[in-house]
C-alpha cells in the first residue's frame, strides 16, 4: 500500500453539544475549568443544521482535518468517510454486521458491542460528501467521563507500507508488549465541577511501569476512585473478549475501545444531585491557558432525571459474576495470519451489504425510533448492561479484514487491559 494508507483514530466520543458550557482545551495534560454562563448568539450550522462533535478525545476533528465527525440535529453521530479504501471499507463493515438479512450469530452477537448504524447520510448542498450515521453512545450521560483506548499489538493492517509500519511503531514502540494504547480521555471532577482531559501524547508517555497509575486517572472524579465504573468496565470488556475468543472472521487493526461512564455522582434520598462547589477557574487552568481562551461547546444531550445505580455491592457482585463465569468459546491457542496480501483489500467481500446510494437521511428519523436506544432493536445491550451507568463500545473500523483464525492481537490487548483494569480495581 501506499503512504495514504493512514491510521485513523477518530472516536466517536461524544456527546455533549452545550452552548452555554465554554471548554478549555490545553495540551499534553489538559485540564479545564468547566463554567457556566450564559452566551449570547447562535450556533453556527454545519451542512444542513449539523455542528461539529465536541467532547472528542482522539481522532481528526471536522474543519481541523480532510476528515471529521458532526452531530445531526437529531442526536445522532456522523463520521464522514474516509478516502478509499479505508472509508469504503468501514462502510461495508457496518453494513455486514447490520445487514437486515443478517443471520449470523456471530454477527448478531457484535452488534451488541457496538454503536447502532443508520446507514448513510449525506447533505443536500454536498451529495457526493457521504457520513456513516452512527448512535451516539454518550447521548444518555449528563457528566459522561469518556476515553478510548486502541487496542491490539499492531497498529498498522497487512497492507501498509514499511515507512507506515516504521511511522506506527515509532509513534509506540511499547504497543505489542503492553497491547494498547490510550488516544484519549477526558474526566469529571465533580469538586470543582471541570473535566480534566489528557490527550494521546499522555497517552504515549505511559509506559510498563506507568501504565496502571495512568489509566487509573480516568476513573478518579477528585473524591474518589470509581470502582463501580471500574467493574462494570471489567464486565462490559470481557464480554467483548468473549466474543473474541469465538469468532475466527474477523481480524481488527486500529480498532479502539470507547470507555463511557456517568461522572455525576448518584442522587442523595433527597434527590438532589451534586453539581460541584461555586464555579472558579482553579490553578491547573490559570497556569497552563491563556487568559481568556475558550472553545464553545454544544450539548444535544437529553436532560431527564436518569436513575444512576452506583452500588458497589451491586457491582461487585456482576463483577464476580463474570469472573466465575469463565469464557466461552473456541480458545485454540491458533496464531493470527493476516488475510492474503494479494487480495483487494479495498471492499469486503460480502453479500447483502447497504448501497452507498442511500437517501440524504430520509427514514432515518424512522429508524431511529423503531431502534430506541436502550429499547429493543437487535443492538440492545445485555441486561447487565443496563445495571449501570457505564458504556463500552468498540469503534473505528477502517482496518477490518476477513480472517480465518481468532485474532490473537485484538486477544492480548484486551487481557492485558483487562489485567491493568483489575490492578486499578483492587488498589
């Protein structure tokens, strides 16, 4: 392949699409007072009422890069394709696993651990300007604490280039002993009511002995350590790894982790839920900003009374049920051997996949209320799931090829993960 054939690590974090909410971004270690006040002015529109998605942690970002990410007026996630044959092929991807005709159990099973597709969607003034129409998994959250972790030993597919595979491993050179790697994550500290956010050169900066203490900081909200999120992140991954484990079709490069939790506190008996102390700009912000600097963000979430169920007892106990559970599946111990170099690699070759040629939204309001999220439709969560306030999805599938044995890359990523979230677990 050629030099073109780049890594995309976009997420699709995010969520909050809050006018009255100004945002400090910094650099490596970012670190932001989150204020309110009141703006005046409008929204400025993106093709057809669309905006650009904020509250991403990683990834290209729309008028920053050829590429980016929107968010419909309707709540929903566009990802605008990528040039062939990364675009086209994550496409077809989506299109496989949410093929109406889908009969494979495997298949089915995956669309579990994934945001819900909605086909294609493209502006009117731009048609040929083709978007994936994805759910937006942190839609439900008020405060959603949000990283994404890449996963695998490989950062880079079968077909890249030797400068592209030099580029990738410099970038991490720890990424096939340790697995993974963060992009990104942005947290809540319900103290002083501001999300501290770090970015993928923290991210890069972790090393062997490092890496615990500094996926650790995601689930710190400045009182405590959330061990509740911690588990049910413990269980949501293991059942990804379980469908790992039993399936040998697929083999995911640059493919990453969406981690997603509630940060506000749960409701007190009296219901009143806990918004932080009076907003100041605290010293981390004053001394890594410039006076004044702000980045407007928009917030489409919906604002209802969401029952938060943070018992530890609770969670532990679905923690220990799954550990006891143990994995199911076909764990043969067979090495991953990539797809064949000589074949196209530009489309999958799958039968009853969607047409590119998809109205410019139409029926997709329809939908999106047939699907629900959280409400039936073939992409509802397992029950214990919904026990909690805690998402984890798997996104960014530009580097998806069909295979013929389980992919042991993705495998070791997600166990040493799993390791280091249990480290954190029983600090």
């Amino acid at each position: 392949m050629s030099t073109q054939h780049q890594i995309m690590d976009s997420s699709l974090a995010l969520g909050r699409l809050e006018i009255n909410r100004p945002m400090v971004n910094l650099g490596t270690c970012l670190s932001g007072s989150v204020k309110e006040k009141e703006k005046g002015g409008s929204q400025a529109a993106h093709l057809n009422g669309c905006v650009p998605l904020s509250h991403q942690v990683a990834g290209h970002k729309y008028g920053v890069d050829k590429v980016g990410i929107l968010q419909h007026p309707d709540g929903t996630v566009l990802k605008q394709l990528q040039p062939p044959p990364r675009g086209p092929r994550e496409m077809q991807f989506y299109s496989k696993v949410y093929a109406e005709d889908c009969g494979d159990p495997c298949m089915l099973d995956l669309q579990h651990h994934l945001p819900k597709y909605f086909g294609t969607w493209s502006s009117p003034e731009s048609p040929n300007e083709l978007y994936l129409k994805l759910e937006d998994v942190t839609r439900r959250f008020q405060k959603p604490c949000i990283m994404d972790v890449k996963i695998g030993q490989k950062s880079y597919d079968p077909y890249a280039s030797q400068e592209k595979r030099d580029q990738q491993i410099k970038k991490y050179p720890l990424m096939e002993e340790i697995g993974f790697l963060l992009l990104g994550m942005r947290v809540y500290k319900v103290n002083s009511d501001e999300y501290h956010s770090y970015d993928q050169h923290y991210g890069r900066g972790l090393l062997k002995d490092t890496i615990t203490d500094g996926l650790s900081k995601f689930f710190s909200n400045g009182r405590s350590l959330r061990k509740d999120a911690i588990a049910a992140s413990i269980l949501k991954v293991q059942n990804i790894l379980r469908w790992f484990e039993g399936q040998s079709q697929l083999t995911f490069y640059a493919s990453s982790l969406l981690f997603v939790y509630e940060g506000l506190p749960p409701p007190s008996p009296e219901g009143h839920i806990f918004r932080g102390p009076p907003e100041k700009t605290t010293s981390a912000a004053v001394a890594c900003c410039e006076p004044n600097e702000e980045v407007l963000e928009y917030n489409n979430n919906i604002q209802v009374a969401v029952p938060l169920d943070y018992s530890l007892s609770t969670m532990y106990a679905m923690y220990k049920k799954g550990c006891t559970r143990g994995h199911r599946g076909n764990a043969t111990g067979a090495t991953t051997t990539g797809p064949n170099p000589q074949e196209d690699n530009s489309t999958w070759k799958c039968p009853g996949l969607v047409s590119a040629e998809q109205p410019n939204g139409n029926g997709i309001k329809a939908q999106l209320e047939e699907a629900g999220v959280g409400e039936g439709g073939r992409g509802e969560p397992h029950p214990e799931q919904r026990a909690s306030e805690v998402e984890v999805r798997m996104i960014d599938f530009a580097h998806v090829f069909p295979s013929e044995s389980q992919d042991q890359g993705y495998i070791y990523g997600l166990k040493h993960l799993l390791e280091v979230l249990q480290q954190i677990l029983h600090q």
